[in-house]
C-alpha cells in the first residue's frame, strides 16, 4: 500500500515552525529592549562615576525622551566634542529618528550643541557633537529624542545609549 502525502501539509507544517521562531525570538528582543528602563516615566539621571556605568544603557522612547548626564569639571579640560555611543534601536516602522545633545549649566540654562541622526532609523552607532567650548565646569549634558513624523499610540520606538562622553579629539 502507498501513501500519498498532501504536499501542502508540509508547507503548513513549515510556514507555522518559521512563525513560532519568529516568534521566540522577537520576544527575546523585547526582553533585551525592556532591560534598564524607568518605569516611572521620569527623565533619567545617568551617572559617570564608576567602570561599571561604561557598560550600563539607558533607555529612550516614545515617553520617556530625553536623558541628562553629570559631567565632571575634570572631565572638561580640553574636551571638543561630546561623544554618544547608540547599541541598540527598536524602530520596526523606521520613523526618523534624531537627537539634540545641550549642556544644562547648574543654573538650569539650557545651551545647544548640535544633533543628529540615524540613517537609516534603526542603525546604531557612534556620534560626536561639537562642545564649541559651551561646556564649562559643573553641569549635565542632555539628550533628547526626537520624533520628525507623527506616531501611533501602538508604535514601538526604543533607543539603548551608552554612557555619554567627553572627548578631546
């Protein structure tokens, strides 16, 4: 006796094994993405003072926009540019993404040092801004998405930062 086999069986049977490992591991990305975020939805402090913080990424998105980082007045001597390191972006849709880099002065005056983007939206990477020699003594420097398109309540937009450094060249 022969048997004679549906071959769309096996397309379903193919079709439904690739939608599970997308599956698994497209909820491993969200994990990774979810590690570190502020649940509070305050802006967060990024802190420089410890090897440990070189490893640490904090988390921009869709609510919570915008991250200040001390910097140290040792640290200014000679600085000419303000380096942002981005590990990781979850942007299924690529909406434009760019970012303004300021130095918040202890006084809370806000000065701008430049921005720029990622091309394409979902490509990590380093970036430098110029200090123009506006960062000076005690202050923060402070970086903020921002979103050129209009977005969907359900769009998903999540950027990993590294720990922001000063650089002499």
């Amino acid at each position: 006796m022969t048997t004679v086999e549906n071959p769309g069986s096996n397309n379903a049977r193919t079709c439904v094994c690739l939608l599970l490992v997308l599956w698994v591991s497209s909820s491993c990305v969200a994990l990774e993405l979810n590690k570190g975020s502020d649940v509070n939805g305050n802006e967060r402090q990024a802190t420089n003072n410890s090897s440990k913080s070189d490893a640490t990424v904090f988390y921009l998105d869709l609510a919570n926009r915008s991250i200040t980082q001390p910097v140290e007045p040792n640290q200014v001597s000679g600085a000419r540019f303000v380096q942002v390191e981005v590990t990781e972006v979850a942007n299924r849709k690529k909406i434009p993404l760019s970012f303004e880099v300021r130095y918040q002065a202890k006084d809370d005056t806000r000065i701008y040092l430049g921005s720029f983007a990622l091309y394409p939206p979902d490509n990590p990477g380093k970036f430098i801004v110029a200090t123009q020699g506006k960062v000076k003594g005690d202050g923060a420097i402070v970086l903020t998405l921002v979103v050129s398109e209009k977005v969907d309540a359900e769009d998903v937009v999540k950027v990993g930062i590294k720990r922001i450094r000063l650089v002499k060249a």
